[in-house]
C-alpha cells in the first residue's frame, strides 16, 4: 500500500495496511504472509535495493489481543518476515 524509499541507505519499507473488524483466519494470514514476501522479493530484484516489509494492522478495541494471538500462533508454524504492528483506531487518533 505504501513505499517508504530511504535516501540514507539501502533500505526502503514497503508497508501493507489492513482494517479488520473481525479476527482473520489462518487462510488469509498465509496469504497476505505470501503476497509481502512476493512483493518485497519483486522489489528487490527490480530495483536492486534491500527491502523492509511491515504489515499494519489497524482494528477495534475488542479483538486487537485476539488478531495478536493469531498472528502468535501462525509465525510458530511458519516463518514470518515482515514486521507485524496491530493498532485500534484509537492509537491513530
């Protein structure tokens, strides 16, 4: 969703946002896993710069533990290497 090029080094940050109002499933946590490490791999063969990935999730007070402990539970099974930060709409305000 968004790209952060660094003019300090070799790093950018591609950051994938989501809003979720409800506790995503396994399913769809493989997938968006799978879409980051296809695009940060595309990006740094494209533009031969290192890439950083970070998936924003932005939901309600009621489920942020929750989307946090699925998040815990599927990085146990397999490897997760975007950086993950949950946040209720309130930390935005």
């Amino acid at each position: 969703d968004v790209l952060a090029v660094s003019k300090i080094d070799k790093i950018d940050y591609l950051f994938e946002i989501k809003y979720w109002t409800s506790v995503p499933s396994t399913v769809l946590l493989h997938r968006v896993v799978i879409r980051m490490n296809e695009m940060r791999t595309s990006y740094e063969s494209q533009f031969k710069r290192n890439c950083k990935c970070i998936l924003m999730i932005v939901t309600v007070d009621q489920i942020k533990e929750s989307i946090k402990e699925q998040f815990d539970r599927y990085a146990l099974k397999t490897p997760v290497s975007a950086d993950i930060q949950i946040y209720t709409e309130k930390d935005l305000i």
